[in-house]
C-alpha cells in the first residue's frame, strides 16, 4: 500500500430534507420489554421516557404525534447487498434493458421497495465496463440524488476483469467510476484468470481512494480465501467478502480454520440466506453459526431481487433474518442484528440504539416480540433521519364465527366480509 495519503474523495451529495421539529412516537414496545415514548429531532434520538411522558413536554408542546401502540420499535435495518444495475429485471420477456434511463427507474423503484420494509441504507452493486461502460453507474448515482432524505443509495463499482491485458482498461474503469462517486470498490474475483492478481489491484485502488473494498466469492477455495484474508488484514475502512456459500460445504476442520483467519483479518462476511447471486454459486448459505462464532462479523444481505439469478427476490430484510433464526439456528436478536446493527457496520454507518444521543433510524413492527415480528411482520412504519419517510399497513378480516366471540381472538380488522 502506498505511504501517501489519498486524495480527497469526492463531496458527498448535501443532505436531504429532515424534519427539524420535534416527532414523538408514543406507546411503542422495546425489545426488553418497556413501553415508551420517544422524541426525535434533527434527525436524532432526543430523549426516550415511559409511555405518556414525552408528549406534551413544555419544550416540545403541540410536536407531532405518531402513535405506536401495537408496534415494537427497532433500530432500523439495512441492505448490504443489493444488485443496482440488474434488480426488476427479470419479468419483462427478452434480454433486459440496461439503459441508463431503464436502471434508474429500476434501482430507484428497488430503493423504495427495499426501503418500506425498513432498509433506510442500501447499497448497491454495479457493473462497470463491457457494453455498458459507466452507463449504469452514472445512472445509480443519480438514483442517489434523487432519493436524498428517503433513503442512503451507496454504490460499489464491480469490474469484470483487472489483471492482464484484458484487465486494463477494467483497471482504468475502476479509477473513473470512484472518480465519478462509486464510493466501495467491488468485484468477483473467482470471474477473472487471476483471482490473487485481481484482488491485489482492487485492494491497491481502495487503498489510492481510501474506499471500503466488497469482493463477490462463493468461497469454494479455501486456500485462496486465506490469501485474501492475508492480503487484506487489517485494511481500513474496511473489507466484506460475500455470499460465500460454499464455506459450508467445506469440511470442517478447513472452515473452521478460514474462519478464524477471516476474523483475525478483520474482514466481515455478507451472506444471502433469500438466495444467490448472477456470477457466484446460488445455492445454500455461508456457516454463519461456524463464522460468528469464530468472531467474525456477519450481515445478511438479500441479493437479487426479481432479477434472472432470482426471479423472486423479495429484498426484505426481516425476511433474512427469519431465514436465518428458522433455517439455520439463530436466536431472533442474533438474526436481526445480521440484518441490521452487523449490516450498518458493514456500510460504515453509525451504530443505533433507541437510546437518546443514536440516529432517528428506526422501525416500527406490528407486535410485541421480536420473534413474532420475524414471522409476520406485516404492518411497518419506517423512519429516517427522524422523520416517517414509509408505511406499510395490513389489516386481516375473517367470517364472524363463534369462536371469534367466545374466545376473544385478536383481530385486526372489524369489518364484515362481503
């Protein structure tokens, strides 16, 4: 790595609209238990008390009022790996479109779906070079702009190849699209003649531009994984291999050694419990028991989303987390945390408690326990930089029945059906 400092990065995009006075959100439930009220302002927690206090405080009398009783509240999660170029792709017939107008639309509809099931931050892979030159990045990036106080749109810049002659112009690209406001530098190594050479250029590049480096894998060498981590010890702002998949096919004696040498490099792991991904092996999960426990860090990502590699991604966040405490034998607060506190740190976003002092990044859940929330989180509220920027409403009905009437069932609608 060079011993220079790197050269500025380019200016973030100024922020977005937030709502500077005051919002209370009364009566939510807290994962530990407690029902609270919690007032929000510039764009941060102010202060948190039981439930009735913060309403009509003399500094804040007559703030707005969002009522949560029913609902559990959460910091809120976040997407580590999304795919921005390809996502909505798949159900419009033929080959599709990669226009920068058609990968706008598409990511920014993605963006907004992501974000009404509670991902306030998502970041976005993106292919550079081929046909489609900068095109859709630029194209990404202006998705960005315009999703400013909504959500927080990061790119990765995913070259094909970076190591020989054909690498070249790959490599060239690579220094543009970081230029231009792709600020992780990306890409699939098992995809180029070289995969060491490959991540030395990348890690070389993140390193020039002072960038976050996520590097796709499915992990099946488990020698060359070690290199990686070798190689990438200890790097800042940080290293993130994903979906590594086949780390669970290995046997165990050599995972548990990957492991530990990916938890001793620092570097966390992004799998895809809803599925793979185009260039990497789409079946199964990373050991996420085997790598957490080793210490590791490990987020969950959704992955496609309704593209050719996965026609019927969903890219809901408290979907992964389910998946994972159903699948693979995670307590619900371990799940969550991959999908939320484990992803934001993944991001390089700030930690968030519902404490006063941490980021208004929030939401709410219909329920009272977080596993029951996993399971049937229909009804979400979502905020953002403290204000309610989502709301997704369900309401159930059934036939009158007796049963209804003498066993006092909870329900959450009151009308008759027709």
């Amino acid at each position: 790595m060079p011993d220079s400092q790197p050269p500025p990065r380019p200016s973030p995009d100024p922020p977005g609209p937030s709502d500077q006075a005051a919002l209370v959100l009364c009566g939510a439930r807290l994962t530990d238990g407690r029902t609270v009220d919690v007032r929000l302002g510039g764009g941060r927690i102010e202060a948190v008390g039981t439930a009735g206090s913060l309403a009509c405080g003399p500094a804040r009398a007559g703030a707005p009022r969002v009522d949560l009783r029913g609902y559990l509240l959460l910091p809120a999660p976040a997407e580590p790996h999304a795919h921005g170029d390809t996502c909505l792709s798949a159900e419009p017939p033929g080959p599709a479109s990669h226009t920068p107008e058609d990968v706008q639309r598409r990511v920014t509809e993605a963006t907004l779906l992501q974000l009404g099931h509670g991902a306030t931050a998502v970041r976005a892979q993106v292919r550079i070079g081929d046909v489609q030159g900068l095109g859709a990045l630029e194209a990404v990036l202006q998705a960005r702009r315009s999703l400013r106080g909504l959500a927080e749109l990061t790119t990765v810049a995913m070259p094909r190849l970076l190591t020989g002659l054909a690498g070249a112009d790959g490599l060239a690209m690579l220094r543009d699209a970081v230029k231009m406001g792709a600020s992780v530098v990306g890409g699939c190594p098992d995809l180029d003649p070289d995969p060491i050479g490959y991540v030395e250029a990348a890690l070389k590049v993140a390193a020039e531009q002072g960038c976050p480096v996520d590097l796709h894998t499915d992990a099946a060498d488990s020698a060359r994984l070690s290199r990686f981590a070798a190689m990438a010890g200890g790097m800042r702002p940080g290293v993130a291999l994903g979906p590594c998949a086949a780390l669970a096919r290995l046997p165990a004696e050599t995972a548990h050694r990957v492991a530990d040498r990916l938890a001793a490099a620092g570097i966390a792991v992004v799998c895809l419990p809803q599925g793979g991904c185009a260039g990497t092996d789409r079946r199964g999960t990373a050991p996420v028991r085997l790598l957490r426990a080793a210490g590791v860090r490990v987020a969950a990502g959704s992955g496609a989303l309704r593209d050719t590699a996965n026609p019927v991604g969903r890219g809901d966040p408290l979907e992964a987390a389910y998946l994972l405490a159903s699948g693979h034998g995670m307590r619900p607060a371990d799940a969550y945390d991959a999908v939320s506190a484990s992803a934001r740190a993944v991001l390089g976003l700030p930690e968030v408690r519902v404490e006063a002092g941490f980021p208004a990044e929030l939401l709410a859940v219909r329920g009272d326990q977080l596993a029951g929330a996993l399971s049937l989180a229909y009804s979400r509220i979502v905020v953002h930089r403290g204000r309610v920027v989502a709301r997704t409403s369900a309401v159930r009905e059934y036939c009158g029945s007796a049963a209804e009437a003498e066993l006092g069932l909870p329900r959450q609608g009151r009308g008759k059906l027709s």
